[in-house]
C-alpha cells in the first residue's frame, strides 16, 4: 500500500467521512446490551429501594414475616436475606458479565458519540476540589450525599421508633437506669445495623478486576477511593455500635462479663471485640499522617482485614453476615486470582536507569494479555523483598509490541533505592558476563495486573489537554504512542488537537519525553495530529550551559538473555471476561451447591443452631467454593494461557528475536533524536499558569469537549480541577467544556 492511501482516511475532512471507519454493531447486540442495563438499572434500584425503607416498622415488619414463611426451605433465613440483600449484587455480577461478554474494547470505542455540541457529563464534573475528599465528580458527589442521606434517615427513623417504646417501658414500671441502658444497647444494635449495610459496600471498590467496575468503567484507582470514603462511615458507625454498648453494660456493671461472653443462642460478643479491635488498627493506621510517616505500617496492618471478616462473622452469625457476604465473597474471588497470578515469575526483558533518576523496566507478557495506555500494574521485585508490592502506571502502548509492557519507576523512596542500586551492579559488570549473566544476576518479578480503564477513553476525545507532574507524564508517553499508533493503522481515534503541560523540577528529566520515537512509529503524525508540548523546568531559573547535554547523558541499560522467557500470567480479572465470567459464575453456583450439601446433610438433620458456629460454617463455603470451584476455572483457564502462548510464541519468535537484536527492548532508545514536527516550548522558573493556558485553549478550539487528563500531586489535580470548574461555569455558548479526568493513584 502506498503511503498516500494510507494517509487518505485520516486527511477526510467531514466528520462522517471520519467516523465512517467506526464499525456499527448489530441490531441484537445493541438491543440486547440496552437490555441487560436496563434490567441491571431495575434491579439496582429496586435493591436500594429496599435498603432504604427497610429501616421502617412496616417494611421490617413485611420482610420478617416473608423470611419466616420460607424459614424451612433447604437454605432457612440465611438464604432468604441473603436473597434480598447480596443477591442482587450477584445477579448484577452476572449481568456485568454477559454484557462484556456480547461487546468489546472496540464496540464501546465504536458507541462513543461526537455530538455536534458540547456536553457536560457527571463523570467529569469537578464540583468539590477542596476538603478531605479531595477532587470529587458531581456522579461522586451524588453517591456521596445518598449515603449520607441514607444514614441520617436510618438514624431518625431508628431514633423515633426507639422514642416510641419508651411508653411500653413505662408500663413495666422500670427504673430511669434500666431503662436508660437498654436504650443505649437498642441504639448500638442500630448504629451496628447500618453499619453493616455500609459494609455491604465495602469490599467492592477494592476488587481490583472486578467485572462491576469494569461494566461501570471504574478503574480501580478511583474506586480505592471510595473503599476509603466508607471505611470511615462503616468505622465510624462500628465504633458508634461498640460504645454504646459499654456505655450501658458499665452502666449496669456487667461490662467484663458482657464482654467475654461467647453465647452459642444470639449475638457472641467477645468475637466482636477482637473484629471491633482488628477494625480500629486497620482504621487509624490508614489515617492520611499515619500512611505518610510509615506505609509499611498501614500496609500490614490491613492485612488485619481477615481476622475483621472471620470474627464479624462468628459474633453476628450467618443469617446476619449474610446481609454483606455478597461483596465480601466478591472480593474473595478476585483476592484468590490475583494471588495466583502472582505466584508466577515474571522475567524483566531489559532495565535502564536516566540520569534524572528514572528507572525503565520492561516486562515479559504473553500476547494474549490485553491492556490499554492507561492501565496499572502492581510490582513485586523478589530480590528486593517478597512481601512489598508497589503500583506503576503503564508507560508503553499495547501496540507497542504484543510480548513487552514498560513502566516508568521515579527513584524517591527505599524499596526503588534498593532497584536501582541493584540495576546498575549488573550494568557495571563486564561485558562478557552481561552477555552470559548469571542467574543470581538477573531480575526477576512477580506481577498483578494490569488494571485500569476498560475502555480507552483518551481516543474517545478529539481534543486533549494531558497535564503532568514529573514523573506523572509515564502514562502520557503511553496515550501519545497509543494515538501514534492508532493513526498510523487507521484504527478508530478521535484525537486531532493535543496539548501536553509538563512541569518538573529539573531539566534532566526532560529526556523521558523524547523517550517515543514518534518518526518511527508514524512518520506522517502530523498531518492528522496537532501536538503542542509546554514544558515548565520549575527550579532552574536558565538553560543548563550546553543546551544540548541534557539529550546525550549516558544511561545505564542491560538486557537480560533467557532461554526461555516467562511472561505475565493472563489469570487476572480484566483480563479475558469469558474466563474471568466463568470463573465468578462457576464460584457462585459452587458456593450455592456447599451450602446446600451443608444445610441437607448436616445443619438442618442434626438440628444445629449455634449462632456463631453457623456463621464459620459459611465463611468456610465461601472459601471452599473459591478454592474448590474456582480453582477448576483456574486451572482450565491457565492451561488454555500455554496453549494459546506457545501459539503466538510460534508466530512471534523471529520477529521479536530481529527486533531486540536491533533495538532492545526499552523505549529509550530513541532518547538521543529529536524530531520537531510539532510545537515545543521549554521555560525555566516558572509554573504553568492554568487560568492562561486554558483560557488559550478555549479560545483556540472553540465550542467542543476537551478532555484533561492530570497524573501528578494532588496540589496539582487540585489546581487542574479547579481551573476546568472554573472555565465550565463561566461558559458560554461558543466555549468548550473541560472533562476532568484523573489518572493518579494515591493511597
């Protein structure tokens, strides 16, 4: 094909012409996708229609008779609570899953519209920038005030209905104190209550491949977000439970007593003081100063999260447990896959160190395992230590290569100290052993993820601002190659106006831009793409001395020789969805067959009643059906990984084998050349001036959607933020509106 066929698409200048290369799904998809979000938008607000009431005599009242009527069915009150309140999560799950199923990263890619105006959208709305929540979205903000509003409701509606039994005590003729202790004990049992419907909630944002958040297109670093927001609501409201009960037990003077009591007919209370305890160290420890004096700290401490589950469980019972099971189960099931994904060896194919202190590494994976530019993995070098786990944003395109996935890693703590140190003792050694390293030489990592976005939103924008702190600009150099790439194989991609704000302390980080041979992977790029880069050195005041030495330091670079290299393991959640689909649904019908086989054979004909022996009963189904169940989907799931690799393996090996003989893995090997096809301005002492630049913007792109991606501090996603809901509300009919999106993992 010559090379002006392959420009003509991207030259067309009318905007169906542009859009005609978007494949159009059929009519049974498209009608069968609108149905199951319709059916999972009924069933959702039907469910929280009924959380919501529940706190209400009528609808209590209604729910206890209908539970008591189907008391003698095969699974008893436990699967008729669990029915109406963790069924339809799983339903919901199941849902997810047959959606993603019927379409793909390109059929949704295909969906995004280009309306001829400009719309707001609540994902993408700053409407909080300050405070403790940080930058929050008004579809954030919304989520926010409901389960504010739901707490306060349920607090008043248990509040008057304990009001009203204040006559009934008076006819009992109890004394002031009595009645005063029962009070406190009948408002913790409330506080306990709601407590446990915001846990319901809470284990679902950490699933981290989640097929719920993948249907919503949540990446997990937002959704961490909020596991943070309600890990404070359930606390606060657990804490609420436990001190009203000491209060009224020191009242009556049977606090030691109450507190070790372990009743096998109702609530134990000593197993809810270890899960209260267990709860309170992973809560203060998670605290914003406690996290920055020692994350290590708030690391382990929330590995405490199993002992809050097992003992919540063994105080409540199961019949209770089971109003939250089904998000906790959920998270079991994507805590065992990643735990097994992570017990592969993942090899490091090459390793570079900048002189601004940057550490490259590219990792091994199999062709199979899809990801997107703005994806995240978590990273486990094992001789550095085998218990620390660190997230890194992916720096290469997955049209990169289909075996090797880069990442960007900013030498600013310990752990990447000890990485670089490490990489330029193999760097150093003498070259004949660097052709023939040692095993002890190389590295080797384990790998969660990669996560992220579902669907790659930065091609869904035909214009965008890409704002970066230092080593915030990792992912751009992903977009940048992605949308290179994209425009080069006629793929369908938005994006023709693209302004990147880069602002770093000193000017030898500037070589990590150049890092994308733009030239080579799209030598026409600017025809079809307007690319401005301002780059803000904030700490030197003047251009180093010889302008051109920043692009011609020495890197310190190896790559690594294996006979037989080991990639990524694809048992992930956002990895292939009909394995992953399976893997749930299997799990689930598993977990739904042990408890029966439970129930059948031994609780229900050996009449076992005990409380919180019940309730291990059911952990023990649920880790049984992950580890039995799932372990089955695993295992097929993992050997159809070899078979399809060595597959690809086959297809691959002499391609990949020229391609690193000539250039090498990494991405730095274009550092030294600089091509200007686009336009390029560096100032030294200052910062970027967000009023101005989107002002500029505004002015220059007129009535459209920008989208603004930030990944650095959150000083900086703070001041982005405020500029874009700055610009949004003074808007005018012929201005654009800016979509704030953030790609920054904080924890």
């Amino acid at each position: 094909m010559s090379g002006n066929s392959a420009k003509e698409p991207l030259l067309l200048s009318s905007k169906d012409a542009e859009l005609g290369c978007l494949k159009k799904t059929s009519l049974f998809v498209s009608s069968s996708k609108c149905l199951i979000k319709v059916a999972i938008l009924i069933i959702f607000i039907a469910w929280a229609t009924f959380i919501f009431l529940y706190p209400l005599e009528t609808v209590n009242e209604l729910f206890q008779k209908w539970t008591n009527a189907t008391e003698r069915n095969l699974f008893g009150h436990t699967g008729s609570i669990f029915l109406f309140f963790g069924g339809p999560i799983i339903i919901i799950a199941f849902l997810a899953i047959a959606y993603l199923i019927i379409s793909g990263e390109e059929d949704e890619l295909h969906e995004e519209k280009v309306w001829k105006n400009p719309r707001f959208s609540l994902w993408t709305f700053p409407v909080l920038v300050d405070g403790p929540f940080g930058v929050v979205s008004a579809a954030e903000m919304i989520g926010i005030i409901l389960f504010s509003l739901y707490t306060i409701w349920a607090v008043c509606v248990y509040a008057i209905r304990d009001y009203n039994l204040l006559s009934w005590f008076e006819s009992f003729g109890l004394p002031s104190k009595a009645k005063g202790a029962f009070m406190l004990e009948l408002t913790g049992l409330r506080f306990g209550f709601i407590g446990q419907m915001c846990l319901a909630f809470l284990f679902l944002p950490v699933a981290r491949g989640s097929v719920l958040l993948r249907f919503m297109h949540i990446p997990f670093e937002h959704a961490t977000r909020y596991h943070v927001w309600l890990g404070h609501l359930t606390m606060l409201l657990f804490s609420l439970h436990g001190i009203f009960y000491v209060v009224a037990w020191s009242m009556q003077g049977t606090l030691r007593e109450e507190l070790n009591a372990w009743k096998n007919e109702g609530i134990s209370n000593f197993p809810g003081v270890i899960s209260l305890l267990a709860g309170l160290l992973m809560w203060v420890t998670s605290l914003p100063g406690v996290r920055r004096w020692n994350f290590e700290l708030f690391f382990y401490t929330h590995q405490l999260y199993v002992v809050f589950v097992i003992f919540l469980a063994l105080h409540v019972g199961d019949f209770l447990f089971s109003m939250a099971a089904a998000g906790i189960f959920l998270f079991m099931l994507d805590r065992f896959l990643r735990f097994c994904q992570s017990r592969k060896t993942v090899d490091i194919l090459s390793a570079t160190c900048f002189p601004c202190g940057t550490v490259e590494l590219v990792l091994s994976k199999p062709a199979n395992l899809h990801y997107n530019a703005l994806g995240w993995v978590f990273l486990q070098v094992r001789e550095l230590s085998l218990l620390q786990w660190h997230p890194f944003s992916v720096s290469s395109s997955p049209l990169d290569g289909k075996n090797h996935l880069a990442i960007l890693i900013k030498v600013l703590g310990g752990w990447t100290g000890k990485l670089k140190e490490h990489i330029l003792s193999i760097s150093n050694e003498e070259p004949e052993k660097q052709q023939l390293l040692r095993p002890h030489s190389k590295i080797s990592a384990s790998v969660e993820g990669p996560y992220g976005h579902e669907v790659p939103y930065h091609l869904t924008y035909e214009n965008l601002i890409l704002v970066a702190g230092g080593i915030g600009i990792s992912p751009f150099l992903a977009i940048l190659s992605d949308i290179l790439h994209h425009i080069k194989d006629g793929k369908p991609c938005l994006p023709k106006n693209i302004l990147i704000v880069w602002a770093v302390k000193k000017s030898d980080e500037l070589p990590l831009l150049h890092t994308v041979d733009m030239d080579s992977i799209c030598p026409f790029f600017s025809e079809a793409l307007n690319l401005e880069i301002q780059t803000y050195v904030t700490r030197e005041s003047q251009p180093p001395l010889e302008e051109g030495k920043i692009h011609h330091e020495p890197l310190n670079y190896c790559v690594f020789n294996y006979s037989k290299k080991s990639g990524m393991s694809v048992l992930v959640g956002t990895g292939n969805i009909i394995w992953s689909g399976m893997y749930v649904i299997v799990s689930t019908i598993g977990l739904v067959i042990l408890v029966g086989l439970l129930n059948s054979f031994y609780i229900n004909p050996f009449n076992v009643t005990c409380w919180w022996y019940k309730g291990l009963l059911l952990v023990a189904c649920m880790i049984a059906s992950v580890l039995l169940f799932g372990s089955f989907v695993i295992v097929l799931w993992h050997l159809w990984e070899r078979k399809t690799s060595i597959e690809e393996q086959t297809k691959d090996d002499a391609e990949k084998i020229g391609t690193v003989q000539q250039n090498g893995y990494g991405m730095h090997k274009s550092a030294g050349i600089i091509k200007e096809k686009y336009v390029s301005s560096i100032l030294y002492g200052q910062r970027p001036d967000f009023a101005e630049i989107f002002g500029s913007m505004a002015e220059r792109w007129g009535s459209v959607d920008i989208g603004v991606i930030v990944c650095g501090p959150s000083t900086l996603q703070t001041s982005v933020a405020r500029e874009c809901r700055s610009q949004n509300l003074k808007r005018r009919k012929n201005q654009p509106i800016f979509h704030f999106n953030s790609h920054s993992f904080d924890l």
